[in-house]
C-alpha cells in the first residue's frame, strides 16, 4: 500500500500510474476485504484512460479496457462491503435493485463504477450504452442521495455531462445540464473538470461561444495544476481545454 501511495502521489507520469495500478493489485491479492482500496484501484483505472490514454491515438482498445478494470474493481469493492448485497449479486439480482443496501461506506465505489462504467459505454454508443447506462445512472443518483459533493461535486458533473448529451426526446435538458455543472462549481470552484464540461458539453450545444471562451480561458489560466491534491487532474483538463480552443472555430462552424 505504501508503494501505491507513492507512485499515484506522481500519476501524471504514466510509467508511475501504471505502478500504483500494479501494487493496489498486488496488496487486493493479499487482502481482498479492503472495499476503499477497491475504490481508489477503480479512479486509478478511470485516470489511465481519461488523463492518459484518451489523449493518444490508437489507444481506444486500450482505454476502454482500462474503463471495464476499473468498473469491475468497483464492484469488488461493493461485494465486500454487505454479505446481504453480495449474497443477492451472487443469486442473480442486479445493482440497481440493491442499492438501498449500501450506504455512506460505499460512496467511493458506487461512485468510480459509474464513472467508469458509463464512458465505457458513452464510447461504445448504441446497444452498449442503452444496456449499461442505466445501471450508472442509477448508481450516481445513489451517490447523489447520499453525498452530493463527493468527489469535488462529482454526481453533479455527471448528471450535467448526460442532460447535455442526450437529445431533448430522450430526457437532454441543457438549462438542467448548466445548472448541475454550476452546483459542481460551487463545491469546488478549483476543479477544472467542470469549467471544461461547461465548454464542452454545454456551451458548444448551446451555441454560447462567449460562455465557451470565458471557461476555457479560466481554465487556462488557472493554477490549479499547482493544488496538492488535484494537479495532475486538473493538468489533464488543462490540456483537454487547449485541444478545445484549438478547435473552436470547428466546433462553432
């Protein structure tokens, strides 16, 4: 565990990430009972692919298996934490028919496993999003319910990102998207990820090229790759943000 913690401490470096990966694995092996070292291995495989890979060409295959790993060490992390839950997983139920039976404890897990499990499926698109996406969103408004600012006001950036993509005919809302990616930035000003969500997903569908600008330039801006909990993160928006102004006369066309 002490060598995880010290290799994700540098997680923009990929060589290190992928050893934090490696010894959360190597430690699981040894003591499965952990649900919250289960949670951080799940945001491990989540960064992989969303701070790394994502920004490679030829790594989808690869993204989207680090996707699945971290949806599944979530959900190792679930089974471990109520015999109850895991006894009706193993019967056959699904997840969503259990959720009451988790609480607080379990945020961590319910959290990185609709994160991961939702892009995978967002990436892939049709049949595997309809089978999938439920079964996330379910889980995160479980989270919402039970810890609204978890993770920087993360259940708010998500349901921001779905009521901005789905078209109207399929319940998309981007008065509703804007104000969930607002509610985001209010528990966490400093966590770029929701200025570049507002840019992406909502000023671009919403025509709002000043919007779209002043985000991405706060972005730019920041410091946030400096925060000692957060810089690595809020590196990765950084450069998704200057991939964004770099194709804004595109994206406005």
């Amino acid at each position: 565990m002490a060598q995880a913690d010290a290799a994700w401490a540098q997680r923009g470096d990929l060589p290190r990430l992928r050893a934090a990966i490696q010894a959360w694995k190597n430690a699981l092996v040894l003591d499965p009972t952990r649900e919250q070292d289960w949670a951080m291995l799940s945001r491990a495989y989540y960064f992989l692919a969303d701070a790394h890979l994502s920004f490679e060409d030829g790594k989808r295959t690869e993204m989207l298996a680090a996707y699945h790993d971290g949806a599944l060490a979530a959900e190792q992390g679930l089974l471990q934490s109520s015999p109850t839950f895991a006894s009706r997983m193993r019967e056959g139920s699904t997840i969503e028919d259990q959720l009451t039976l988790l609480d607080t404890r379990d945020v961590p897990c319910l959290f990185w496993r609709a994160m991961n499990l939702n892009r995978w499926a967002t990436v892939q698109g049709g049949g595997t999003l309809r089978t999938y996406g439920p079964e996330a969103r379910a889980m995160m408004a479980r989270v919402l319910d039970l810890n609204a600012n978890y993770f920087y006001g993360g259940p708010y950036r998500f349901f921001g990102d779905i009521y901005a993509r789905w078209a109207p005919a399929a319940g998309g809302d981007i008065v509703r998207a804007r104000a969930n990616f607002e509610a985001a930035l209010r528990v966490a000003p400093n966590y770029l990820a929701s200025r570049v969500l507002i840019a992406e997903d909502y000023a671009i569908k919403a025509r709002a090229r000043e919007v779209f600008d002043q985000q991405l330039h706060a972005v730019l801006f920041s410091q946030g790759h400096t925060d000692p909990e957060l810089g690595p993160e809020n590196a990765a928006e950084q450069r998704r943000a200057r991939k964004l102004v770099e194709n804004a006369r595109t994206l406005f066309r």
